[in-house]
C-alpha cells in the first residue's frame, strides 16, 4: 500500500502501518521479498495489492521489478478485479497469477470465465461472506486452487478459521485449498497439513520470528507441491 509492505490486522485497512519485520530493515517491498527468501525457498508470493483493490492506482512496476529479480519465484496477485476479463487482462502483462477476490468481484463467475491459472479467494468477514450472492455455495464454478481468506483473523494470532475451511472441504472436495488468516506457529501448520490443505498464506508469524526453516520443512513434506504459499503481501508485502 502507498509502494509500502503494510502489516495488516483484522482486515482493517485504514488502520494498517508500513511492515517491522525480524527478517528485515525497512518496508521496501524488494527488500522484504529479500529478507523471506532468505528464510526459506518460497516458490510463491501472494500479493494483496491494496491500492488496486481500493480503487486509487496499482503496484504494477513493483510486481515487474519483483519478477525481474526473482524470475523463480510464481506470484498470486489480488489488484480488485470486478471480473475475469479484467483479471484476464492483468494476466498479459505476465506479472504472475490473478486472484479473484469475491469482495472485488461485481458478479459471481462460472468456472468457464476464469482466466487460465486464475485462484479465487473467498473472502469472509465477521457478518460473513463478502462478495457476490451464490458464489460461496457454488462449488462446481470455482477453479482448481481456492483460497480461503478470514480476514478478521489476518495478523491477530487468533488460529486458523477451521469451520470455513471445513465447510469449503466439504464443498468442494477436489478443490487445493489455501487457508488464509490466523497462523499462529508450527502446530498450526501441522494441523492445517493434516487437514489437507494444499498451501497456507502466511505473514505474521514469518516477520515475528515464530515460523523456522524445519516448521517450514516439514509443511512442504506434507505438500511438496504447494509449499507453504510463502507470504501475504499488500501492495506488495505481506498481510492484506
């Protein structure tokens, strides 16, 4: 947000606050990407980008110096997008995978509309779902990966949303779902892998030093092909 890595609590964008992590000096979001890869091997990067997602510009030439210097590492990009043309759009600018937001989206798509690689990203608040009629009970249009966001839990430490997760499960069983909101440590972890959950957006406890290089080890072991998501980043940094 504002070309800044913002820490992000409870959904509350207003109150949000350029990022103090362990793993860095600063809020540039180069050099935290910098600071999380050292930590460990990420294969992807979820980005929130907040000012695209209010509706007041976007994080584009960022995401573009973030592909140049880590051509490896896949990035999931949420930039508000209304629907899948303009998600399909984003896409070609070759900058990483679109995710849907449900709280972006002013219809619910079928599972022909999304753009190829595209994730959706169901998106709770305390009153409930946030997005369009339907969508959350519609199961048989979402796309193979589907993130599960509880915002109200995103940066509080409070655990993951195991009732949202279970319900999606039992939804959509063949779907890889991706908690978001609420790890705490490397129990979490261990539950949500024994769960199956296919990955794990993270933030939090990665800047504040509670997830180490074997809790992150033993979560990729469980799921070699979706590791933990590496982080959730606003605009672009960790946490939305």
């Amino acid at each position: 947000m504002n070309g800044q890595v913002v820490r992000a609590r409870a959904g509350r964008r207003a109150d949000y606050r350029p990022l103090h992590s362990a793993l860095c000096e600063g809020s540039v979001p180069e050099t935290v990407v910098g600071g999380l890869l050292e930590l460990y091997p990420f294969e992807r990067l979820y980005v929130a980008d907040l000012d695209a997602i209010q509706g007041r510009g976007d994080h584009g030439d960022v995401l573009a110096c973030l592909c140049r210097a880590h051509p490896a590492l896949e990035l999931w990009v949420d930039a508000g997008f209304a629907d899948p043309a303009a998600a399909a759009a984003w896409q070609a600018r070759g900058v990483g995978r679109p995710v849907l937001g449900s709280e972006s989206l002013a219809r619910g798509p079928v599972r022909g509309d999304y753009p190829p690689g595209a994730i959706l990203s169901l998106d709770f608040r305390d009153t409930g779902f946030v997005g369009p009629a339907g969508l959350a009970e519609a199961a048989g249009d979402w796309p193979d990966d589907v993130i599960v966001m509880s915002l109200p839990r995103v940066g509080m430490g409070g655990g993951p949303d195991w009732a949202r997760l279970a319900g999606a499960r039992r939804l959509a069983p063949g779907c890889r779902l991706h908690a978001a909101g609420g790890v705490r440590d490397a129990a979490d972890l261990a539950a949500l892998a024994d769960a199956g959950v296919a990955g794990v957006l993270l933030a939090s406890a990665l800047h504040e030093g509670v997830l180490n290089r074997k809790a992150l080890d033993d979560f990729h072991g469980a799921h070699p092909r979706h590791a933990a998501t590496g982080a959730r980043a606003n605009g672009p940094a960790p946490g939305r």
